[in-house]
C-alpha cells in the first residue's frame, strides 16, 4: 500500500496543477463585444470610460476594478515629409485590489489589437509611454480628413483590461494627428 501512496500523491498533485492552469488560460480569453452590462460610466467631451460586468453575472454596486486612467492620448509626426505618425499615451493605468488584474488591450479602430499586455498575480497594471517604443504607426492623413480642417486622420481607441473577477474597464476616445502636407 505504501508503495502506491506516493505515485498516487503525485498523479494528483500533477492534476490539480493541470486543473489549475486549465482554469488560468480559459479565464485569460478575450471577452467578445457586446458581452458586458456597464456598472459605472463616465464621459467627457468624446471620451467615454466604463466599468463592466459579464452578462447574466450579478453586478457588484462598488467594484473592485478601477476606471483605466489613460491620460494625454497624443499623435505625433516624427518626420514631417513622410506621412507616418505614432500614437502612443503617456501611460495605461488599472488597478483591481484586492482582486489580480488579469489583462489591458489596446484597440484601434482602423488596425485591430495593436496591443495587449498580461498580468500575474499583480492587483494593478502600469504601463508607461516608453514601453510601447515610439508609439503605434498610423498614416497622418491628409489636411482636414480626420473632420477637423487643421488637423490630418482621426483614430478611435479602445482601451479594455479585466480582472480575476470577470470585471472589465473599458475607455473609448478619439486621437487627431498632425496632417501631412508634401
């Protein structure tokens, strides 16, 4: 008896590990659009900020998770006769305590994903300027095609991060960058 007492320890400590990482990689899919009922939402001018909750999930009243703080979205053109700038923020901030901050993705309207950063066992998520290199490379845009005739192209953003809990954050804004004029 003793001679299977240790075999069978460690088949069950391997499937419990097993187990254990099964649960991790499905809690880490990306949530599909529409999939969400919004707790908390904030606007201003364009810019609008969420907190949400998976449907059919009861929606806490103070959630844990916080607004993404996603200051000084900026489009910049580093050579000025070529039509290429960079978008890029001066930092992606979320925070979850006491739940763990599970992922943050950065969506363009025009691009997809352009960005997704992974958390472990981290209740907030930091990301600075520099850690995108030299920001997101978009087309300028010609002079007024972005709707504002001084400026070039307009991108949509969507910032969204989740957290062990199954709640997200979500920041839906608008960038203009310079025109590029030959």
């Amino acid at each position: 008896m003793r001679r299977l007492a240790i075999p069978i320890s460690i088949a069950m400590l391997a499937l419990a590990v097993l187990f254990g990482a099964i649960q991790i990689a499905a809690g880490q899919t990306l949530r599909q659009e529409g999939a969400a009922q919004v707790v908390q939402n904030e606007i201003q001018g364009e810019n609008v900020r969420q907190i949400e909750a998976p449907v059919g999930q009861e929606a806490p009243l103070a959630p844990d998770i916080s607004f993404i703080d996603s200051p000084t979205a900026a489009c910049y053109q580093p050579d000025p006769s070529v039509d290429e700038c960079r978008i890029n923020w001066y930092y992606l901030s979320v925070s979850a305590d006491p739940n763990y901050m599970i992922s943050m993705t950065v969506k363009l309207n025009d691009f997809g994903f352009v960005a997704s950063y992974h958390g472990f066992f981290q209740t907030s998520m930091y990301v600075p300027y520099n850690m995108n290199g030299e920001g997101f490379k978009v087309p300028c845009g010609a002079l007024g095609s972005g709707g504002n005739p001084y400026l070039g192209r307009a991108y949509g953003y969507t910032i969204r991060a989740r957290d062990s809990a199954n709640l997200g954050a979500a920041n839906f804004g608008t960038v203009y960058c310079p025109a590029y004029t030959p």
